[in-house]
C-alpha cells in the first residue's frame, strides 16, 4: 500500500486544511476576503497569521491556474525576532 497523504493544515486556529482553501479558490474565492469568509482560514485568535502562506497561495494559483507544490511565506512586513543580549 502506498503512504497516506498527510493533511497539511494552513490555519492552526481554525483547523483549516491547504485542501480546503484550494477548493475554495478552485470555486470562485478570488480574494483573501473571500478566502476568510468561505473557510474561517485567516480569522483566527491569533490575528491571521496563516495569511503569510493564504497570499501567496491564492497570487500563484490567480496568475498559473494551478496551486504550488510548495508555498513560499510572505515574510514582508514581518518585524524581525528581538536580539538575545549576550
């Protein structure tokens, strides 16, 4: 038997899976607000921090047709982790 396909989960709040938010793109969801209005993705408690991965997703499948294999975060706009003193 071959090895079950591991859900990848892009909303850890909400629980929502890549495979739901493809879908709902795949049906018509053309903006991360429809992204956050049709799967909860997005919404979260912790302020949408899954949004880094939903843009990216979401610019890549507009412009090709078709999902990447793997989704490059978002990173602009992200303050940098504090400096350890030494």
């Amino acid at each position: 038997m071959g090895a079950k396909k591991k859900t990848e989960i892009i909303c850890r709040c909400n629980n929502v899976s890549r495979e739901t938010i493809e879908q709902a793109i795949r049906n018509g969801a053309t903006t991360l607000n429809d992204i956050f209005d049709t799967t909860s993705a997005g919404v979260g408690p912790c302020g949408g921090s899954c949004r880094r991965k939903l843009g990216p997703l979401l610019e890549h499948f507009l412009k090709t047709g078709t999902f990447p294999e793997k989704i490059v975060e978002d990173l602009t706009g992200k303050a940098p982790p504090p400096k350890k003193d030494e």
